[in-house]
C-alpha cells in the first residue's frame, strides 16, 4: 500500500500548473497540518492498514517546501509504525524554498528521496514558464540535498516549450547529468485549462523528432527509460505503486485514494477541508473501468 500527502501550498503559481495550490493561504499552514493528520487517522483504520504495511510515502503539491520540517512531525510520527522499515519516503520541492535547513530537518523527520522541480536550466525558459527560481538555486538546492545525506534523488525537466532547441536541451542534459542525481523525469509541456498558458497554446511546441532525440540522449547518458517520462539508474518505488495499480491513502484538499473498486476524494477547497477533513466523496469503479485502468496503466512501463 502507498500514501500521498497532498500539500496545496505555494509560493509562486506556473504559468502551465492546473493542480490544486495556493499562493495566498500561506496563513492556513499550520491548521491545515493538523487537519492531515486527522484524516491520516480515519484512512488507516478505514483501508485496514496493518504495522509495516506502508511501501512508500509521497508529499507532493503544491509546494512541500513552502511548510517547514516541524509542522510535518506529528503527521510522520503518527505513520512511522505502519512504514515498512526499507520504505521509500519521497518529498517534492522547488529549488528556491528547499533550503539547506529544510532539508536536512525533512531527512531527520526520515525522508529519503526528493524530487526537484528543476523544469531548465535555461534561466530564459524558467522566466517563461513562470517559475521562481534560477539555474543557481537549482544547482546549489541538488548539492545541499547531497549534503544532507538524502539517499536518491531526482529532478524534473520540460520540453516541448517554444523556442526549444537542441542546444538547449542538451545544456539541461549536461547540466542535470553533472549533478548527483539517480532519477530523471522528463515531460512534455501540456496546456491545461483555467491557466495562463490556456491563452497561448502556441507556447507548447513539442515537435517529436527532438522528443526523440531527446529520450535517446538521456539513455546514452546512462539513465534507462523504465516508464513513458521517467528515467533512472533508481525507480521510484511509489511511481511504480500506482502503475500496478496498488491501494493507496490520499491524504489532503486535491488528492485522491483509492482502495480495490473505490476512488476516494477529500474536499478540493482548503478551507472547508480544514473545518471537515472526513468530508470525503467516494467513486465506485465498474469491474469494466478497473480492467480498462488496469490495461492502460500497465502499458505505461511494461513496454518499456
């Protein structure tokens, strides 16, 4: 079984993002950490969850970076008996808020793995994407996370944007491989409505044969594709998780779980799910859905 620990909370909004985050509720952190920690306890007594049955941990968003180490404490005490004792434990960050401190308090709470939200190296294209960090917060966040003794780590990269040349793709190749990472996510700029690229379709351009290109150097670089956009000399245990279609908790305003034949979703505005986080819709899936997902998830790395 996995979890996901969903953390809406951020301090810049991409210019492509359509997920659930704020950049104004900065206020709300410490309540809406203790409201998690309420719906942690309902969802492990609901899917059954026994001592050591947890595979991994998730915290993604939003921004995980943006809540400091302490707030996160009662939520990984409280899930600490049901962790497997080799249990991956993956937090999300952006560069500019993963600061030396938080990281290294967010490895002693037991994470083990970050996941940076790179996107480029290319400081024009970061500007572009709307993103708030530089080339120099990412280099420097990869070596402190290094120095902090987090066992894997990872980056993300978007192509298809708009003016991407092979020049520049090769910069972020040389750049991300010159780093201490064991895991590579690479995808492709998607427009999604109700953002402000939703009014400049043009500036999604992926164009295949530099796709291609692209896939082929991160393999030759030593990185072997274990999924359509990720990449590694490490696989994420929890990425895998979900491909195999495995139970998983989510936790927070904006995720979803899902147990056998129910999808289960907690309220996607924060603040009514900071005043009732049990309030939670459930789905029933067909056993003709499920085969369906089951089929389409498999065929996203097992011909690969």
């Amino acid at each position: 079984m996995l979890l996901y620990i969903h953390i809406p909370f951020c301090d810049s909004k991409c210019h492509y993002c359509s997920f659930n985050s704020y950049v104004d509720k900065f206020s709300l952190r410490e309540r809406y950490m203790k409201a998690l920690a309420k719906q942690l306890h309902y969802e492990l007594e609901r899917f059954g969850t026994a001592p050591k049955m947890i595979e991994t941990m998730f915290i993604g968003g939003g921004t995980p970076s943006t809540v400091m180490p302490h707030l996160y404490a009662p939520l990984f005490e409280a899930v600490k008996p049901y962790l497997k004792d080799d249990a991956e434990v993956t937090s999300e960050a952006n560069p500019n808020s993963a600061t030396k401190e938080w990281l290294e308090g967010m490895k002693k709470l037991g994470v083990n793995r970050i996941s940076f939200g790179v996107q480029s190296f290319d400081d024009r294209k970061l500007k572009r994407l709307g993103r708030a960090h530089n080339s120099h917060d990412a280099r420097r966040a990869l070596w402190h996370a290094k120095e902090a003794g987090l066992k894997h780590l990872s980056l993300d990269l978007i192509y298809g944007v708009e003016n991407d040349t092979v020049k520049l793709l090769e910069h972020d190749l040389e750049e991300a491989f010159f780093l201490p990472v064991d895991h590579l996510s690479a995808y492709a700029l998607t427009i999604e409505e109700d953002t402000p690229f939703a009014s400049h379709p043009e500036v999604a351009n992926e164009k295949l044969e530099l796709t291609k290109w692209l896939f082929e150097n991160i393999a030759h670089r030593g990185f072997k594709q274990y999924e359509i956009s990720n990449f590694g000399t490490y696989r994420s245990l929890h990425n895998m998780g979900y491909w195999q279609y495995k139970n998983y908790i989510g936790l927070g305003s904006g995720a979803v779980g899902f147990k056998d034949d129910r999808r289960f979703y907690p309220d996607m505005h924060i603040e009514s799910y900071i005043d009732n986080p049990l309030n939670i819709q459930t789905e029933i899936l067909s056993k003709k859905a499920i085969k369906t997902e089951k089929i389409f998830l498999g065929l996203r790395h097992i011909l690969l």
